[in-house]
C-alpha cells in the first residue's frame, strides 16, 4: 500500500482499512506460533502498512482541528 493510496481515502475510510490490518496482524502472528506461517514477509508488510495508515490519520484529523 502506497502512502498515496492512503492520502487519498477518508477518515472512516482509514479506520476500516486499520481494523482489517489488525486482524490480519492478529491472524499472521497465530499462524506464526503454530509454524502455518508461510509468507514471513508479510508480517511486516502489515505492520508498515498500520503505522503508515496511523501516521496519515492523525494528520488528517490534526488538519480538521486547526
């Protein structure tokens, strides 16, 4: 995921998208306890992909308060 792709959703939209991801999150680190694990790299790639939509949220809602 681009941090362009990111600019260009809503708030609501960004919450949606990190809920999904901490899902996902979740379900990758079970699988990587019980060895089901096949793509280690995607790990990751979730976890960049939070703090990018975290990042980007906060800006935004920092830019609806001034």
């Amino acid at each position: 995921m681009k941090a362009s792709d990111v600019r260009a959703k809503t708030l609501d939209q960004l919450n949606d998208e990190l809920a999904s991801l901490k899902k996902e999150q979740f379900n990758l680190r079970f699988q990587k306890a019980t060895g089901q694990l096949e793509k280690t790299s995607r790990v990751k790639e979730v976890r960049r992909d939070i703090a990018r939509i975290k990042t980007i949220a906060a800006e935004k809602s920092a830019g609806n308060k001034a």
